[in-house]
C-alpha cells in the first residue's frame, strides 16, 4: 500500500481529518470526537412523505438527513427514484429543518446538479470503483462519502479515495456498508475489523451503514452500537415512516419508534467513549 | 432451518440457556445477563510461564482461563501443543486460581482425558463439522464451547450445535471467530452480524473472539467492545507475557498490560448494558 | 430471477442469439457453433507496437483485436491508457489487419468516441452495474461485451445485461472473467460453472477470459481449454511481444509464441466440439 | 509455502507420483497419463440397489466404484449411511464386478474397518483438517482420496496432503470438488484454475468432483469436460438409478443414461490429449 500517498496517515503521526459540513442553520462535524448520525428514508418517495420524516429526524436529533434521488437498483424494472425532483425536495428539507443533506450521485452527467442541490454526495458500493466519477467528486469540492464496495479490499477502497484527494478534494468520510460472504441470512456481512483498522492506517473519518450491512431491521441497533464501539465517527441509518410500503429497502428501514430507541443508545454509547453526539 | 430443532427459540419465547461451570473455586456462569472473560495464551508453552500467566489473569479479575494443550496447525511440522502434559499443567493451574480451565480436544480417543481435567471443552473451527466429535462432546455432559467453522453458514453451525444438543448436553456456548473471506489485511472477518442474529434465533449463549478474528493485537480492544456491544455473552482472548516468542499466534496476543486495559473498557461496557463482569 | 424478461430463454425453446460483428474485411459472428477468438495486449502501449502485436495475431488466426484504451486502474498514479490516441491507433489496426477491435470504455462522455472507433465496446468488471454506462450501451447500439463484476451473482449479471436488452440493443456477449475469493494463489477464481449454467439459462453468447481468471501466464492455456469445454462460444486472451515490460498485466500475458500453442489447442477442440473456428 | 516439503515439485524435476490400485480384477492406476472415472451413488442405500449400480457402472467402462456407507450430514436427521453393513455391501460389489472400491471414512475409530473392506479411502471435506484423522489416513498405507475443505486455500490443502505423506503414505490423490462462495446458484464454485495450478506445483495426482462442485445434475457434462481440459487425472461422478428417490444428493446425481452420455464425451477427451481411459 506504499503508493496510497493520500489517504494513510503519516508514520508515527495521529493526524485526523475533521470535516465541516456547511449548508444547514449550523455546521456540523464528523471526525474523530464526534459520532455524528444521518438518518432518513432509502429513496426520497414524495415530497409530503420526505418533509414529514425530515421534521421527524430533526425533532430526534438526527445531524444530516439521507435520501436517495438516483438508485442503482439491481433490475431495469424496480424504482429508480425521483431525479431532479428529489433533489429539489431534498433542498425544501434542509430549508425546512436546517439540516444539510446527503443524497447518492449515479451518473457523471449529473454530478453538478447533486452538488446544487445537496451538501455531501454520496459514492455508493457499486461506483466504487468508477474512476471518472471519483475523479469529478474530486473536482467538485463537495463533501463526499464514500462507501465500500461490496467486495472491495480495504487497499482498493483507500485507493477509491486517493482519487478524489488526488483531485484536490480531501473531504471524503468513509462509509462501511457490509461485504458479500457466503453467509445468506444477512444482507451483507459488516466488517467490523476494518472499521478498528482504519481508524489506525487512515485519517479520514470512517461511518457505518447498519442498514445495508445487515439487511434486517432487528439488527440495526446492535450492529449500530458496535460500529461505535469499534471506533466509528458516525453512522448511516434507513428510516421510514411505513417500512412494509416503502419502495425499496423496506425490511431495513426502521419505524420512526425504533430509529429512537437506537438514537438513545448510541447517544449513551458517545457519551461513554466522550464523542460529541 | 425447520430441521433444526433443539438450537432455535421456540416462537415467541424469549428462552435463554444459561450454563453455570463448575470446578472452580466459585461457579462461573455464561448466558444472558453475564459479560464473561475467557483468557489466557494460545498454547501451554511450559509449567512455569502458564501458572505464571494465570495467576496474573486471575488478578485482572478473567472469569476463565483458556489453554491450548493440542493444536490444530496447518502444517505438520509447527509446534502442536504439549498434549497430556499441557492438561496437567492447565489442571495445576486450576488449584492454583480457583478458576475453571478451557481447551480444546481435537481427536475423539482423548475426548475423556481432556474431560477428566478440564472444565469446558472446545471444539474448534476446523472441527465445527466432525460429526463424530460432536458427539462424543454430546455424551460427554461437559460444557462445550463450539466455535464457527471459518466458512460455515450459522445454519450449518446451529447444525452442528444440535449434534451436541441431541446427544443430550445442553451445554452449548457458540463462539464468533471470524469467518473467511477475500479481505486479506486481517487474519479474519468477524461476522457480528451473526452475533446480534444468533441472539434473536438461538436460546444458546454466544462470545466471540476477537484475538483470531482479527490476528492483529491492536485491533482486540475494538473488536471486544463492539462484540460485547452487538449482544455478546462473554469474550475469549489471547494473553501472553511475551507475544514475540510466542509458540503460536504471536502477532494477535496481547500482553497482559493491554489486556488489562481491554478488560476495563469491556467492563465499563458491561456495566452500561446492565450485565455482571 | 423472474423479473428477468430480455436475458433469459423462453421456456422449453432453445433460443441463441448470434451475433454479427461488422467493421473488418469480414464479418465475424459471435455465439452458438463458432468459438471466437479476440486476442492483443491489455492496453495499446505504442502505434509501433500495437500494429505489430495486430499484424501477428492475424497471422495466428485470431478473429478480433483488443486493446485497451481507456484503462481502470486500482491507484491512481498507475498507467491509464493513452486515450484517445488509443482509439485512433485501434482503428489504425482495424485498416491494416481487415480484423475488427474491441475496447473498453469507462466515462459514460466517451462513449460515442469509442463507438466511432471500434467495433465491439467492452464494459469492464467494475463497471457491470454502472447503470447509466449499461443503458448508454444499450442505445449505442454496438455489440458490447459485458463481464461479470468479480463478485456479481449470475442473477445480478443477467440483470445488467437486462439493461442494455432493455434499452433495444440485443448484442450483448457475456464475459465471465473470475470471481474473488478467499483463494489468493491465482488473480480471481474463475467461475466455469457459471460458463454451464449461462448456456442453460440464457440465450446470449458467452465468452471466457482466462488471462484476469488467473493473472498467470501458465494457466492461460489449461483454463482456455477447461472454459471451451465448458461451453464457452470463444475467448479473450492477453498477448503481449514482451510481457516482463508491459505497462500492466505483464504476468498474466502471453508471448506470441506461447499465445499460438494454445490457439492450436483451442482449434482442436472446437472441431472435436463441431464448433467454427 | 517451503514449509511444505513432500506435496511440492522439486524445482525443475517433473516428477509426477503415479498410484497403483489394487483390489479389483485388474490393476488400476492413478495419475498422469490417465483420466480415472470413479462412480456410484452418493451412499450405499440398500445391497440390491448397490450391486445392481456397480454392474452398470461396470458396463460403462467405470474404473472404480464410490459409495458412501458413512455419510457425514449437515443435520443430525438425515440419512448418516448404513455403517458397517455398508462397507460389506460395498466389498461384495467389488468381488462381483471386479472394480476396486472408494468410501469415505469419518470417526478415526472406523479408519481399520473401512481399509479392511474398501481399496481406497477417502477424506471428505470437512475433515480436511481433521489432523489426527490425516495422520492416521498416512499410517494405514492405503491409497487416500483427499477432498479440498470447501474454503481450503491450496496451500491448506497441500499440507493437508503433507500429514498424510509425512506420515509414510505417498498414495494421495488430490480432489476438488468446488469451494464455497458468494454464488448461490450453485452448491459449490468449482475451482478449476486450482486444478491447472496444482498439476504445475505439486507432483501428486489431482481429480475433480463434478457432482458436489456443482449440485446440478446438467452441469456434470460440461464441468467433467472442463476438469479433464484443465489437466484433471480423473473424475469422481455420482450416478443413481432413480435420482429422485436418492437418499443424499439426488439433484446432483445423473441417470446412468445420462453417465453413458458424460463417460463418452470424457473418453473423446482423454484420447484427444493422450490419456489412457
């Protein structure tokens, strides 16, 4: 790994990069001292269903809101969200909370409009790899989060990210979302281990998505509590108001009630391990 | 999974296994509601450095202590345990604590020495699936630590699990040590995940150990706090006065100054999710 | 998989897709009863050598060219093509041999320069679910070479070749090109049952790159032989004039030399399996 | 991998170990040179049924004769084999047919019964670390078929090999039969690069399981051919008279119509690269 210049740190140094995202009423921070937490829905649905869980984060101390305008679905056939309208509700929702707001950029040709509209873009597992995109994420200042993809080593996913430093850009939060192993029950199989080991070899923030990592509602909040445990600055979370109606990502996605059960127990776990919350 | 019968909750019964050990100087409990500390080094290098080991662990208040008297070694020509004498050794060590002793059998015609001086066997990855051993492990009424095969799905480690249980011993610890997948920085990938499912599917008490699971000493104190954190029963781990001359499994052994600053940390934790340490 | 409506045969019909490559002195065909060969380096170096690497393997019988252009690089600071100057050096190739050439390409904006150039676009394993680079393919209307993500299921596979299907463009020939896994003896695993499986489930050709299946140069030729045994309907093979100096994926190319022993063998086997060749 | 001094080639030297096998009317022999087919039934079910098998499988120009009398099962409920009555079965088809015989062998304490009836004895999946198993595998002087763990790295299984020759036994005869992966369309991922890499390492003989690669009785035909393409010095294949009424394995086990088909397509093979069949 002798040629990743960007992402490790340097020997014998605790360097740490802290990124202010700027864009809501007040800036927050994810880094090292701080567990920052977003939260929203998979896809943005509508915009009467976006604003209203938006409200509902906010009310429970969510510090970014997620939502997705462009999904890489599997099939051709399955729902694709919303587009440019999605990210125009994203915006109303950041407005109406002064929350900043995260959403997953697919397409190249689109990547201005994300940077519009949005305050963090979001690379997601299956782009992880898609140079010219990292490259323009680079190019375009912004934020980014980077996710892991589902069968990348942690050499290529810092390679991932010296793309976008490279460019100029040295905002990038890495974001543990689950491998693909053989075990079928879950979704994914969320490394832990590599979370604990990068917090050594990099400086860049790394979150954990215990939605996508497992697949399962019941397991977000255990597998939320070890994100932070292991070291974690943040994490990415599904919630929905009806999870069973949700277009995608449904069985994940947890119920408003349930989403604030697990934001006390991390808030608690923060505390313990003197992280802002 | 219908088939399995003996490992799974009955539906909509929140059971719970609890396993008290016996032969020490007190019971020793592992299950729900218990944070329990299994530790010790990998292999019994020699009479002095073990009882020297374990007296240290005793102080730094390890609830168990664990001890490798036949390994299993990829290679014919690595150093494979001392055997009868190591069970001696560890037995000795007993008297010497008041703590109850592990260690794993690895060939069925010394199921009833290992019985005869240790308090709970192991059956370990290599072996999740020998089905004769499970067995005998079944009709030996012992505790049983049984710990995942490197690529076993948990359906087929529940499996194995039921081998014992259908014996007639229900006496069963299942052990989280890493599985294997294409992520080579890591001797292993933990799979917590299976952790915080075992939990909800199985009536069994489940550890995890961190020490193979990452083969890395810096990543112990991480992967034990987000363990304990997905839900786990108890912890095993590595200790050795001096890991560079280690016979065995070096590089992933902790000196006990480190272990005693993982054991605080997993106790604070366990005082927060209410479980006894 | 029943959402699966392009990329699959009808029940009970044994449908193939042949596919007709124009732009050399003849059309060369793709699909069931011929065994296709595309051989060249892995990435046009220099016009001097890639029109002599061209020229040879015309000479050797190979059908189509490859040469990569545009090239996707782990890090960042490793060769990436020479770009557009590669594509005319392509075409340059194509004038001289009367063979057509097939390359890959990355950003979605270069798409139409490559489809000008060549007469075959390739899209590489990272890319096989970047879904606006799939339907931008899909309206190109070239025929594209699709391989499989190094840890995509067959069903997701198909799933991306729905894509393109589904944007009106049926020429579309499956590269299965090895998978990862925990086996870290050989570059990928390759996957020949999937070679099987494919021509079962599905109507479109499918071809075998044996060179990323192993990054070594001596498996090249039994793993050729092993996927044409498997069902294949052709190859793509690395071959460089001197692969200890090639820029990238020097250990897994052949010399000439080696390169038409197996194209010998390979001849033998299409006859034996009445395959055109 | 220059702990493992018995497996490996010596540098330069092609040395190729060649096996003789006893028992059966006729010599038969393993290794270079040769493609060995061994068939029969997943496990002996019933004397009736066996010997009529064993005389078909005769017929079709079979080598040696499978069947499992132990068979080692996921869950404690399924059929386990008929034991010892098994082995007697499995004895008296040999006496008819002439062919010598191959079972499995699962306790360590049926390793003498087993070699007191069968002619070659195999070690299966999960017990390819079973060491006291491989040792005394290497004490019985017995011919030993040693299946790859199904996440067995090569070097695993090479020194798996080594117990048994290290321990005086120089008959071992290497057997992929697919490895676990990610893939579940398939029981198994059948390595067949692993095949290629090992005839260049190792000088021990090396066979392919098409049946438990695969799972898929229509993809025995294509996997067959591909193993012996790749260099496969034989072939282990099941074969039942009436698949769905199998006890263990039945989607994978071909009609003996069908073997008739798969033997002939091998035999074309064989002779196409010189070896006897």
């Amino acid at each position: 790994m002798l040629g990743c210049k960007l992402a490790l740190k340097e020997d014998n140094i605790d360097q740490r990069t802290i990124i202010n995202i700027p864009g809501g009423q007040k800036t927050v921070t994810i880094g090292e001292g701080h567990c920052t937490i977003i939260a929203g829905p998979c896809a943005v649905e509508s915009r009467e269903a976006y604003l209203e869980i938006a409200l509902i984060m906010k009310e429970m101390g969510v510090h970014i809101l997620r939502g997705g305008a462009f999904k890489p679905r599997t099939s051709p056939y399955s729902f694709a969200g919303l587009g440019e309208k999605g990210l125009k509700i994203l915006a109303e929702a950041r407005e109406l909370t002064g929350l900043p707001v995260v959403t997953e950029v697919l397409d190249i040709r689109e990547m201005e409009k994300v940077c519009y509209y949005c305050d963090i873009i979001q690379i997601g597992s299956r782009n992880m790899q898609n140079f010219p995109l990292l490259k323009e994420a680079g190019r375009s200042g912004k934020p980014v989060i980077l996710k892991r993809g589902f069968a990348a080593t942690i050499e290529e996913w810092l390679f991932a990210s010296e793309y976008i430093l490279q460019a100029g850009n040295n905002q990038v939060i890495l974001c543990e979302r689950g491998i693909r192993t053989f075990e079928s029950m879950m979704r994914n199989t969320v490394d832990i281990g590599a979370v604990a080991l990068l917090k050594n070899l990099s400086h860049l923030p790394i979150i954990v998505d215990p939605s996508h990592a497992t697949g399962k509602r019941e397991l977000v909040k255990p597998v939320a509590r070890a994100a932070v445990s292991a070291g974690a600055d943040g994490l990415i979370i599904e919630v929905h108001q009806n999870p069973d109606k949700a277009l995608s990502d449904g069985p994940q996605s947890l119920t408003p009630d349930l989403f604030a059960d697990v934001a006390r127990d991390i808030k608690k776990l923060a505390q313990l391990y003197n992280k802002e919350c």
